[in-house]
C-alpha cells in the first residue's frame, strides 16, 4: 500500500470509534478484498464435505474463487477455481465429484486433482512454443497456504504471512471442545446450509456475534411474545419447557445474566461470549449422551468437557462457532453493503441423533431466513447501513468498557457486556488491512 492509502486506513480507526467508511465505502472494501482476506486465515470448509476422492466443494475467500477437493492420496486441496488456459472457472456447483480429473469445459485442458495440468488436447500444437516456461504450464494455482484442524479446513491466499497456529493461538480451544463434544472426536456436517443475504457490511454481523447488550431489545418483538405466551399457557405447575422454548427463552435474560457470562479475548481479533455460562447452559440433557461421551473420555474428563458452555467465539475475519450446539456461521462478504451469510450444522459422531435435531431446530429458529430472531437482527443490520449515510455524524461508538490502554496483544476475560472483543477486531483489521501481523 502506499502512504497515503496507509494513512488512510489508519484514520478510519480509533481507539473508541471507528469511522463509518469501514462499513459504507466501496473503496474501504476494495482494499479489504486486496490487502485483509489474503493476508488472514480465512475459513473455506469442513472436510466430511468431501469424503471421496474427486469430491469437491466451491468456496471464496474474500472475492477470490476457490474449490476445495478431496485428491487421489486423500489429501485436502484448496486451489483457485480458474483455468490457466483462458481463466474459465472449472466448476460451479457448490459441490460435485469429478471423478480422477478436472476437465476444463472450454477447450478440454484436463487436471489432476491437486491442480496439475494433466493433458492438454491437440498438444502438439504447442511443440517448441515454450509452453513449459508460461504460468499455464504449472495447472491450477494453490492458495498460499492451507491447514486442516480437525476436520476444518482454513486456508491463506498470500504465499508467505502469519502462521496457522501464531494467527489463531488459544482461540483453538473453542473448536477443540466442539470436536470433542463427539464421543468419536470428530463432526461431520448435515445437509446444506441456510443460506441468507443481508443488504449490509460482513463486519456488522461479525460485531453482532459478541454483542450482548442487545438481545434483551431487538428479540423483544419475537423471543419475549414467545416467553409471555408460555408463561401465561394453562398448565401445571413445574411443567418443562418444550425444547423450542428452551433455546428461545434465554435471548430474553436481564443485562446481568449477560454482565456475569463474560467475554474472553484472545490476539488477532478472536474471541468469545459465555466465558462462565451462556444461554446454552441450561438444555436439558439428552438420554445416553453423557453415558456414551463416559464411555470415551471418563467421567471426569466428560465433565469438563461438557462444563464448556461458550456462547459464540469469533474466529476473525469472518467466522462465528457455538460449541455447545455445533453451529458454524460463515459472514461471506460481497460487496461493501451486501454479506451472504450461510450457517452450518454438524452432526457429533456417535451421539445419539436428538442432539442433531435440536441443533437443526436451533438454526430453523434463529438464522434461517424464516427465523423468529434472525430477521430482529437483519432489521438492524440494515437500518445501520443506511442510517451511516446520514451525514451529521461521521463515527460509530465501540466503547462500553473501554480501559485506558488496553492491549490485544494479551488474553482477557472481562464483564460480558464489554465492547473489547469489537476493539479487538479493529485493532486486527487494521494491522493486517496495513500489511500483516507485525
Ligand atoms: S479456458 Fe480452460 S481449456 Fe481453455
Ligand atoms: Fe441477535
């Protein structure tokens, strides 16, 4: 980046308020998808998405088009989904099986699975051309990088950067305890995502993620009838609740319950809510689930494990997790004012199915386009996006619990209703949008 262009994104960041380009200008996001997305780790999929070999998912990371595909050694690729010959994407299904090789459908150059070019027709057309020296010559392009955690598949586009373990340090340990939910250590994702355009910036539901000082006013409208309606049903007295009940009630606790649930930071921009409890403390248990994670853990470390009720752990940029209810909600960004929001399900191996209709209910309930909470949140999302063109105010406030000198540099656990986790993910945005971790 030049100079100028550095001083201006230095600018947009204070240590208390951001400035509203970061989420309206055009140009803010150009350099998102140019300098942040491939400097970062970014999410791209799960690999029970492509159990066969030849099977492959599309993805992006940032604007970048990409496919993840399961090669002849079962090894993950993550590769530019973009053909040497003339740039003709490869695929475009969101997922499919192409067998031992891609075959380009233009003029039939032909892949191996890890990106190599395989066959080229009529090659001796290019006999003495110098073919061998040209970029097309080496296949499909890889991303920079790529790392598989447990099944989750991350991956850098830029060649040389931050590390996998450096970039995400302890904020592993929230993917740790959602794997090791499963008595068999391991998740396998079900059916397809919901998928739900929000006419807003990626970074305003990414913030949502650790914002709890508005569950109690925006899902007023539709988790508090739901609340009121039950409290005021006919029925006798100590009546469990239903399971809907059970996941919709707790987005109408008081501030305090959310004050003493807590929020942890960990560097570069991730963290989680419910460091003590969270809203997914209270489910009730399911019959033989703790009896088959004894069965592999012991009593004590079953215990622990299911102990962990984190709420949701940002994994920056554009990831959320909920342990407890194995979620996955990916913030896919595609224009300053435009996010594609797709949230997952996984099934834990070996525990009994219960477990993953209630996770499908809880994303029926709360993301899906057709939720009774998802739409309260989309509502603000774009409310904010057009009410920062109201050009009497130019900066956007992040500092309830503001401490003079705070450094994301170091773990923290805080009151939960603090907006550290927000400030934290400005200072990680800036660092990289200006060049890196360093
Ligand atoms: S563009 Fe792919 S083979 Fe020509
Ligand atoms: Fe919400």
């Amino acid at each position: 980046m030049t100079d100028a262009l550095d001083d201006r994104i230095d600018a947009l960041i204070r240590p208390q308020q951001v400035h509203r380009d970061v989420y309206t200008s055009p140009e803010v996001y150009r350099l998102e998808m140019k300098h942040l997305f491939p400097n970062v780790w970014v999410y791209v999929g799960h690999d029970s998405q492509t159990p066969n070999k030849g099977d492959y998912i599309t993805a992006q990371i940032g604007d970048q088009p990409l496919l993840m595909v399961r090669h002849s050694d079962d090894q993950i690729h993550v590769l530019y989904n973009r053909c040497p010959h003339k740039g003709t994407k490869i695929v475009i299904d969101r997922a499919g099986n192409t067998g031992k090789f891609f075959r380009c459908p233009y003029h039939a150059w032909s892949f191996k699975t890890d990106g190599c070019l395989l066959a080229i027709p009529l090659k001796k057309g290019y006999e003495g051309t110098g073919l061998e020296d040209t970029e097309a010559a080496k296949g499909m392009a890889a991303v920079g990088a790529m790392h598989n955690y447990r099944g989750f598949v991350f991956a850098r586009l830029a060649p040389e950067g931050i590390g996998f373990e450096e970039f995400f340090g302890e904020a592993l340990s929230s993917l740790d305890n959602m794997v090791d939910r499963s008595p068999q250590g391991r998740l396998s994702v079900v059916g397809t995502p919901l998928r739900y355009l929000h006419k807003c910036n990626w970074k305003m539901l990414v913030e949502n993620q650790t914002d709890t000082c508005h569950p109690m006013v925006a899902h007023e409208s539709s988790a508090g009838t739901a609340v009121r309606i039950w409290e005021e049903m006919d029925k006798p007295e100590g009546t469990p609740k239903p399971p809907a009940m059970e996941i919709i009630a707790p987005f109408m606790s008081p501030y305090e319950f959310f004050e003493n649930m807590g929020i942890r930071t960990w560097p570069n921009g991730h963290g989680h809510t419910g460091v003590h409890h969270s809203i997914h403390s209270d489910y009730s248990a399911i019959p033989g689930y703790f009896e088959a994670m004894v069965e592999t853990y012991g009593e004590d470390r079953a215990r622990e494990i299911l102990g962990e009720n984190r709420h949701n752990t940002v994994y920056f940029p554009n990831i959320m997790i909920k342990g407890p209810i194995q979620q996955l909600r990916n913030f896919i960004p595609l224009a300053a004012d435009r996010t594609l929001v797709e949230s997952w399900i996984f099934r834990l191996e070996g525990a009994p199915d219960e477990l993953t209709a209630r996770t499908a209910m809880y994303n029926r309930m709360i993301n899906a386009p057709t939720s009774m909470v998802g739409h309260d949140d989309l509502e603000m999302y774009e409310r904010a996006q057009e009410g920062l063109m109201a050009d009497g105010l130019e900066w956007v406030n992040i500092q309830r619990l503001y401490e003079d000198g705070e450094d994301f540099g170091e773990e923290a656990v805080l009151n939960g209703t603090t907006e550290r986790q927000m400030r934290n993910q400005f200072d990680a945005w800036k660092r990289f949008m200006l060049g890196g971790a360093a």
